[in-house]
C-alpha cells in the first residue's frame, strides 16, 4: 500500500520525502536521540543514502515494513519516525524516535496509536510487539500508556554503542 497517509489530532504519519533530510538530522543526528535506538548517529552524508533507500524501499511490493514520518498537523514539518516491520504469523514490530525538543508532549503516544490501529485493522495484523532498553524509561511508559503487555526480558538483544544489551519485550493482540 503506498502512499500511506493517516491523520491524527496534532500528527500526520505519511511517506517521507528526500527533502526531510535536515529535519531528520534533528533525530538520527541527535546522540542523545539514537542512544536508545539500534544504530549509531549518522552525519547528514550518511543519513542521505539511507534516507533516499527507505523513499524507495516504501515504494516495493510488497513493503517490508511501514516506515512513517510523523511530521506536525499544520505545517508537514517532520519531527520523529515510526515504524511497523513486518514479519511472519501477521506479526509486526513497533519502533519510534522523536526529535528531542518535541519530548513529553505525547506525540509518540499518538504516532502510534495511529499506526497500531493502521496495523490491526488495514493489515490485518494479530501481534505487535515492541522491544526497548531496561534504561528507556520513556519508552516504556509509552508502551504501559498504549496498552501493551510486558512479557520479559530478552539477554544480549541488540549489539549497539560498543556494547551488548538486554531488551524489555512488549506486545499488543489485536484481541487484547
Ligand atoms: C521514547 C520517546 C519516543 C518518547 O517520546 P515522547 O513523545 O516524549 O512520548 P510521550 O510524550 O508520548 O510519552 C512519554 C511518557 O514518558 C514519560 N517519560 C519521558 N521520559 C521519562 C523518563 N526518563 N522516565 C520516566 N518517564 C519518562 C513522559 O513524561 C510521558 O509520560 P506522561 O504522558 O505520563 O507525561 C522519545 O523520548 C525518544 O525519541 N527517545 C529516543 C528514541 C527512543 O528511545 N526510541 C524508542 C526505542 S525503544
């Protein structure tokens, strides 16, 4: 499905277009943003290769994932990302990063309640989970805040800033 388009109160989710590249910068660019996340910080260079890569990759079919910006309501302007990967067994996997001046304002909370409901109910999907640092504390409160179940602890998950790291694993069923 492409273009995907899906509004919210304060937050669009839509395609990402390869002039958000110095509002991306503002996330994947930020050490304190990408501390939580699986890949190192990018310089502007690198993130322009992959950005131009998930423009494409948004346009196969069938998509691998839903990579989404969320940009604000009322002027487009990008301000994080949220994913859905998908898998197997109609099983998806949720991932978000925001820009760090638009922290604690409840728009990650929002971007995914629209892209959960995107998932269960346009693609059908039965399982979302979700997997994030033991340190992520606002991360975890997004994923109580949405509902979903805490189901453990995964040793040695993600290999990322130098080191090996525990991740805390979370679901959602679309019967929940
Ligand atoms: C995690 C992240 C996406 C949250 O985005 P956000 O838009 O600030 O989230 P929301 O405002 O919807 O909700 C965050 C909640 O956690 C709380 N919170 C934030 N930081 C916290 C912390 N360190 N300890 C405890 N609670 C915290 C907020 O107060 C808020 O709760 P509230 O609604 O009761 O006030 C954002 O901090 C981020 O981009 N972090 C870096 C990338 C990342 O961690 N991605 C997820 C990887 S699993």
């Amino acid at each position: 499905m492409y273009p995907v388009r899906i509004e919210g109160t304060r937050v669009i989710l839509r395609e990402f277009a390869e002039d958000d590249l110095d509002d991306c910068m503002a996330v994947v660019g930020d050490p304190d943003v990408t501390y939580f996340l699986s890949f190192d910080t990018r310089t502007r260079d690198q993130h322009a290769d992959v950005l131009a890569k998930d423009v494409q990759r948004a346009q196969s079919d069938p998509r691998p994932d839903y990579y989404l910006a969320i940009a604000d309501r009322h002027t487009d302007q990008l301000v994080g990302f949220v994913r859905i990967a998908l898998d197997a067994h109609q099983r998806g996997e949720l991932g978000y990063a925001l820009r760090k001046d638009r922290w604690g304002q409840g728009i990650t909370t929002e971007a995914c309640q629209l892209i959960l409901g995107f998932g269960f109910k346009t693609l059908g999907l039965h399982r979302i989970q979700a997997a994030c640092g033991p340190d992520n504390h606002g991360s975890q409160k997004v994923l109580v805040k949405l509902g979903f179940t805490y189901e453990g602890r995964m040793r040695d998950h993600v290999y990322t800033n130098g080191n090996w790291r525990d991740s805390l694993l979370y679901s959602s069923l679309r019967t929940d």
